[in-house]
C-alpha cells in the first residue's frame, strides 16, 4: 500500500509538467517544430531534463511500472526533438549532395589514389603488353571471346562501332542499353566497395582485372590507328564512370584498412566505423553511376563529333574535381 501511495504522490507532483511536455511533443509532431511558439521551444529542453530526472528517480525507487514505462515513451519522444536531426528528408537529402558526399570522399583522398593506381595500372599494363603482341589480348579475353572488337577486326569495322548513323539507334534501345550498363557497372562497383573487409585484396585484384579489360580493348582501337576516336567515344560516359569505380574501390580500401589496422579496437567494431564513413562514398556512386549511364546509353551513340566528346568529358571531369575537391565552409544542417 504504501508503495502504491509513493507512486501516486510522485506522479501527482511532476505530472503537470509531463502532460506539458506531451503536449509540446505532440504540437510539433503533428505540425512540425516551426509551429511551436518561442515559449514552447525554450521550455522543451528544460522539461526534457525533468522528465529524464523523473524517469531516473522512478528506476531508482521501483515505482509503479506504469509511471515508468509512460516516462520512457515520454523520453524518447523529446529526445529526438532536443537532440535529433530538426531536418526533412529533402533537406537531409540536400546536406547529404552538398556537404556529407563531398566532405567523405576529401577524407578518402589517400583510398582514392590507391584505386586509381590499381585501376589504371592494370590497364596501363595490359595495353603495353597487347601492343608488344596481340596474342597477350587473347589470353586476357579469352580465345572465345565474342567480342567482334578483337585483333582480327578491320580498321573500317572498328570505326563503325565507335560512331552511329542518324536513327540507327530507337529510343526504347538506347533505354534498355542504358539500363544494363547500369547494372553491370553498378556491380562492379559494389562488388569493389563490398569485398573491401577481406583486407582490400579482392577490391585490388577487381581493380586490376578491370583495367586490364580496359586496355586490352584500348590497344586494339590504337593499333588501328583508332586511338584518338576510341578515347573520345569512351570518355564521354567514361570520366564518370571509372571515377565511380575508382571512389567505390577506396570505400572498399578504408573498410579493407580498418580490418587490417584496427588499433586499439577490435576488428569488428573498427569495420563498423569504417563501413560508415565508407557508405557515404558507395551511396553518392550510384547517382554517378546513374549519369554515366545515361551519357554510354544515350550521349555516346547519338553525339558523333569528337570535338563534342571530349568536350563532354571534359565537362564532366571539372565539375567532379569542382565538386569533390573545392573547399567549401561545413553548413549545420
């Protein structure tokens, strides 16, 4: 009994700030915090701490569960107005573009070079060795290959498939191509960011063997005397979307370095930290993977002119620098 009675007179004591506070809470969930008046924003905090202290007080002295379970629910609540995000999803979206994406692939500029080494080595090397001697083309594309862009293409067919002829491509095509362009980059560069806990190695390894793709097929157009053509009609997609592998491979390499140097934490707890920082570089990918797609599936094969494809590359290539890389003060959102 007498606990029954201490339970009532505590609840009797603090209960009008509680409903107070429920009020509050429930105005601004409804309608938002800006229709909470000056008053109602200043007493927030303070009747947050009351309920909070209320809340300790009724653990500490075994009151009526009710009273505790109704001051949890009540805590809860308040704590995402007091301390939580007073934001939309729209804004956060905004903060997310404007401020978060950028700020997390300037904090991975060391991950970012590591990839692009490991990316364009592989081509590099590939290239190199298919120029020496053909035969290296065959053994890294397989004597089966089904690709009729090989060795044994002519100059002619080569061209071909670099420029389209007006109404060659419909609409519903280039659509279907740019959707499966999109998936198998988007593959790619998951796979690239998610194999990044086995210490990095498989994102390298995946790095590598797509470079080596890459320049295989790139001494072929060269050796034909196709080099300056075959650029351009792959760098119009291309700035964007080897840029997206490349930032996916160093989401990858911070997961990969954490695993593999985790400190004073453990393993796991250093992975988990890591994959959050690492998730705001492999989210703002696809957005980037998205773009390239529509420039491979659409830009590439109705724009014709080189001096129009480089000029897209270029483009593209500034205003990624610009976007990533150019100071900018840190906005609260």
């Amino acid at each position: 009994m007498s606990d029954v009675l201490k339970s009532y007179r505590f609840r009797e004591e603090r209960e009008t700030d509680w409903r107070k506070l429920d009020l509050i809470l429930t105005r601004a969930e409804n309608n938002g915090v800006k229709a909470l008046s000056d008053e109602e924003m200043s007493a927030l905090p303070h009747l947050y701490r009351q309920a909070v202290s209320s809340l300790s007080v009724a653990r500490s002295i075994s009151l009526d569960q009710n009273v505790t379970n109704y001051l949890e629910g009540l805590c809860t609540r308040a704590y995402f107005f007091v301390y939580g995000a007073r934001t939309s999803i729209g804004e956060r979206i905004a903060v997310f573009f404007r401020q978060d994406w950028p700020a997390a692939v300037r904090s991975a500029a060391f991950s970012t070079v590591l990839a692009a080494l490991f990316l364009f080595g592989g081509a590099a090397l590939a290239f190199f060795l298919c120029l020496q001697d053909m035969d290296w083309y065959w053994t890294i594309n397989g004597q089966h290959s089904f690709d009729p862009r090989n060795p044994e293409a002519t100059a002619e067919y080569l061209r071909s498939t670099i420029y389209t002829e007006p109404g060659e491509a419909s609409d519903d095509q280039l659509t279907a191509f740019s959707s499966f362009l999109f998936n198998n980059n988007a593959q790619i560069a998951l796979f690239a960011f998610a194999l990044g806990f086995a210490f990095g190695i498989p994102t390298a390894w995946l790095l590598v063997y797509n470079g080596v793709l890459i320049g295989s097929i790139y001494a072929v157009f060269w050796d034909k005397g196709l080099g300056y053509e075959f650029t351009g009609w792959l760098m119009i997609h291309g700035v964007t979307e080897l840029f997206a592998i490349i930032l996916s491979g160093a989401g990858g390499f911070i997961i990969g370095g954490a695993v593999a140097f985790p400190g004073r934490k453990s393993r796991m707890a250093s992975a988990r930290d890591a994959g959050r920082r690492a998730a705001n570089i492999a989210m703002g990918c696809v957005v980037m993977l998205i773009i390239a797609a529509l420039l491979e599936g659409f830009g590439r094969q109705l724009i014709n002119s080189d001096t129009v494809r480089y000029s897209v590359a270029g483009i593209t290539l500034v205003f990624w620098m610009l976007y990533f890389y150019l100071p900018r003060e840190r906005v609260r959102p």
